[in-house]
C-alpha cells in the first residue's frame, strides 16, 4: 500500500510512504531536512511498522511539539487503522 501523508508542524510538506505486510518499504520526505530525512528513510526501511512507530512516536523538534519522525509514526498509525 502507498500512501502521501500530509504532515502537520514541521518543516516537511508531505511524506511518501509504501507499507507491504506490514513492513516499511520505502519513505521519503518532500523538504525538509534533506540529509536527516534520507537518513530516517534508510533506517526504517525494512522494519515492521510497529517498531517503527514504537521508536518514533512522541519525538520532538527543537520547541516544535513534533518532528517529521513523530509525523512519520503518526502516518504509519494511521495507515495501520
């Protein structure tokens, strides 16, 4: 299943996502912190969307009460509903 998600207090404007079996296929962030988000990209790659929604959630950004890492992990629930 791929999906764009429209993230919401960061720096990112939408993030593609593609989940098979419950697995994190792909990811990638549109803006953004380019290196960061390429490098969360290749990290969750191929872990179980649970996990990746364990290590992720509640994540914040400087005084930003999210992150995209937190917006990835809100994706993903919502995706998983």
């Amino acid at each position: 299943m791929k999906q764009v998600f429209k993230p919401q207090g960061v720096c990112a404007r939408a993030i593609d996502i593609e989940v098979e079996d419950n697995i994190v296929k792909s990811v990638k962030f549109q803006n953004g912190c380019d290196g960061n988000a390429q490098g969360l990209s290749k990290l969750v790659e191929g872990l179980p969307v649970e996990l990746v929604i364990e290590k992720l959630q509640g994540i914040k950004c400087g005084f930003k009460s999210t992150s995209c890492p937190d917006q990835l992990a809100k994706a993903l629930k919502k995706m998983n509903t």
